[in-house]
C-alpha cells in the first residue's frame, strides 16, 4: 500500500506542479485546463472503489483516508494557490460549507431518539422511506437522511441484511425526494439564487412522484421477498424496552430547523472572513447547543460516534481539491459540446446526470445553468433566467436525480453509508453501490428520458 501511495503523490506532484497547465485562452481572459490533469480525481475515486477490497483492514483506519486524500488533494490544491486561487478559494468555502452542514446534521440528529414497540415490516420500512422522500424537499435530503437513518437501522437491527433497504433509502430519501423545492438540494439552491422563482420546483411533482414511485414500489416488492425469507427476529431494541411509540430528544429538532433556516435564509460574510460566515457559525452555535441540551445518554442509546462524519470529511477533501481540474474544464469548454451537439433536453439531461454522479453536483448544476442561458434559446423562459422550462427540468432532474448514481453524487449519500457501517450494516463497496444503481436507478431514467423529454407525457 506504500509503494501505491508513493506512486499517486509522485503523480498528482508532477501534474500539480507543471507550469504549462494553463494557457490563456486567445481572444480570451479565461484559463484553460487539459482533462488530463484530472487524474488525480480519477485515482481518488479508484482508491474509495478498490482500496477496501484489497486492504480492507487498513482502510477501515480513517486517518489512511485522510492520508490518501492528502496525497492526491495536496498537489493540486498547491497548484490552484498559485495559478488560480480563486478557484481554490471557492472550493475551501465549498468544502468548509459543506462539512459544517452535514456535520451539524449529523450531531444534532445523533440526540434524537426513537424507542417502543415497533413492528419491524416492509410495510414500515416503507412508510419510514417515504415519509423522508416527502420531507427531503422541505428540510433538505441531507436534514431527512440524518433524522431517519438511525430509527430505521434500529427497528431492522434483528433482520439478517438490510443493505437493499439503505440503498433505496440513500436513493429516494437522500437523493430524487429532494427535487420539490430549493430547500431539497444545494443544486436547486444554486438556481434559486439565480433567479428561478423559489415555486418552480414545485412544478417538477410529476417527474418527483413517478421516479419515487417506481422505487418504492420495487423497494416494496423487494423487502417483502427478504422478509419472507428471513427467520423472524426482533429486534434487540424493541425486546429489550417493550413499551410504547416514544421520540425523544425532541428538542433537537429546533436545532434542526435552526440549521435548515440558516442554510435557506443567512448569507452573510464577515469582512475578511470569506471562509467562515454568519450562515456556519450559526449551524455550528446549533451544534453546540444541542450537545449541551440533550442528555448525553440518549446519543450513547443511539451508539452515537463520531467515526461517520470524520471519514466523510476526510475523503471529501481529498474529493474538492482533485475535481477542480475538472470542473474548471467543464467551465470553460462547456460552449464546445453546444457546438457539438449537446443542445436537446434529454441530452442535457444525462450529461448533467452524468457529471453530477461523480462531481459535486451543485457546481455541475450551475455549469449547465449558465451553458443553456448562453443557447439563447427562443420561446417562453423561467421568469429572467432566459432558459426555457424543459431546459431547465432537464438540468434539474439531471442533478438532483442521478446524484444517487454513486456514493459521492451527493454529500448525504456516503454519510449514510458511514453510519450504516459504523452500526454494524456492512454496505455495498463503491462499485458494488453502483451494480444496484445500474440496474435499478438508470432503467428508471432511461423510462423518465422518454416519457418527460421524449414524449413529453409527464
């Protein structure tokens, strides 16, 4: 494993420190950067998929994540300093941003507490699975995915496997529940911001209610079947208590909104303070908070740690610093795939989807946003955005659907996987993640490419 290290950080120094990266662009005031010094990005997502199938037992230390994540992020975050920091500034208030959000979530939520006797069934998962994809788009699928995560690992800790349950959950509840509002995902925030009215997203309900559907009702058909073919165990939890439905720690759910409002509403920097404003220190005031009003033995009953959250930090920094190659790519030479013929909305569409998988999918959003306002497109727009409304569908469904692609299209969906692991639900490896998504996710977008932007039907 240290010679593989040795070879990643010889390779991401030499592609961070080459002086010819960059080359002002004729005509031009922009920078240009070769695809190829997304390498380092690439054997970042290669460590996360491989690593832990051949050195399972060293992986499973987070400070070895870290340590790949510096070998490969380092280099290029030195590069970025000096050739663009603007770019490298931006994406330190990304990551800060985004590991004060989902951290905070996840503290906060770790104190809330569900006890009593309840059924373990698909019919409850289901319920559970679907009221979060209902209240992903109102407190953001970061929010719902941290506030019912744990009670359903509890009310199915007595059942053999339930990893399908936590991949359609990362599915609906972190991912295509969150496409109702701009509250649901950053992505749509972005748009927002640029003035799509805050209602429009509400128009995407057909495109929201069919793709969930179809997933609950295969998730559905899919628990009953393990189910039934499981010796019936209760779980320990339920065993142990025997008394009625209770959530404690309701407190904490202040707090929540307290995070969620911040992130909607408190955008204010502080005078040479880009990096921490008024909106973190604020979700970090609910942190704290939280910690002090909440029993510490209701985290202790929720075998609350801080393992999850460290290791998606630590890998997501690595994450930033090696995909600004390509997305400063995708900037700057999005006008050339207009040129070539990526101007249809089902096109739009998957490459959207497609770059969201594996990039943050917020910026991959504003990319194509900005891609389609320069189209200058004829006809009736989305208020001034001047992008037409199947346009502008096509990006969004593309962002916020096919983050569920893989466990980095969207910032809940590896902190899930942290905790499903930490609580003893050994999930699917990175590639194995993405087996399910293939066969499951991409037939229900192949079916929402011709029925929204084919047919037009729904």
């Amino acid at each position: 494993m240290r010679t593989v290290l040795v070879v990643f950080f010889i390779i991401a120094l030499i592609l961070g420190f080459s002086t010819s990266v960059f080359a002002q662009e004729e005509g031009h005031g922009e920078k240009s950067i070769s695809i190829f010094y997304s390498i380092p990005f690439v054997l970042m997502l290669a460590s996360i998929a491989i690593v832990p199938l051949k050195w399972e037992n060293w992986w499973e230390n987070n400070w070895n994540k870290l340590l790949i994540a510096l070998v490969l992020g380092i280099p290029m975050g030195i590069f970025f300093v000096f050739f663009d920091f603007h770019t490298f500034q931006h994406t330190l208030e990304e990551y800060i941003a985004f590991i004060i959000y989902v951290g905070s979530l996840f503290v906060i939520s770790g104190g809330v507490v569900l006890r009593g006797d309840i059924k373990c069934s698909p019919l409850t998962n289901l319920s559970i699975i679907g009221i979060g994809t209902v209240l992903a788009s109102f407190i953001g699928t970061p929010g719902a995915s941290m506030l019912l995560i744990r009670p359903i690992l509890r009310i199915n800790a007595g059942r053999k496997s339930i990893k399908h349950v936590v991949i359609f959950f990362i599915f609906s509840v972190s991912n295509i529940g969150g496409c109702l509002t701009p509250l649901g995902d950053p992505p749509l925030f972005l748009g927002y911001l640029n003035g799509v009215p805050f209602t429009w997203t509400f128009s995407l309900w057909p495109q929201w209610l069919f793709a969930n559907g179809i997933l609950l009702t295969i998730f559905y058909l899919l628990d009953r079947k393990k189910f039934q073919e499981e010796e019936q165990v209760e779980s320990p939890t339920v065993a142990a208590l025997g008394q009625p439905l209770q959530l404690v720690g309701l407190i904490n759910f202040l707090w929540i909104v307290g995070v969620i409002m911040s992130v909607a509403f408190v955008q204010i920097e502080f005078p040479h303070m880009e990096i921490l404003g008024l909106r973190e220190i604020i979700m970090l005031t609910m942190v704290g908070l939280s910690l002090i009003t909440t029993k510490k033995v209701l985290r202790e009953e929720n075998k609350f740690t801080y393992h999850p959250v460290l290791e998606v930090g630590f890998l997501f920094i690595g994450i930033f610093l090696t995909m600004m190659p390509a997305l400063v790519y995708l900037e700057t030479h999005g006008s050339t795939l207009v040129e070539k013929g990526l101007n249809e909305p089902w096109m739009i569409f998957w490459f959207t989807g497609i770059l969201s998988s594996f990039l943050d999918n917020a910026p991959t959003y504003l990319s194509f946003f900005t891609l389609a306002q320069g189209m200058k497109l004829a006809g009736e727009t989305v208020a001034a955005t001047g992008i037409p409304p199947v346009m502008l569908k096509a990006i969004s469904l593309g962002a916020v659907f096919m983050g569920a692609n893989t466990y980095i299209g969207n910032g809940p969906n590896f902190l899930v996987k942290a905790i499903s692991d930490d609580s003893g639900t050994k999930m699917p490896s990175f590639l194995g993640y993405m087996i399910w998504s293939g066969l499951i996710l991409i037939p229900t977008f192949i079916l929402v490419t011709f029925l929204v932007f084919i047919l037009e039907i729904i």
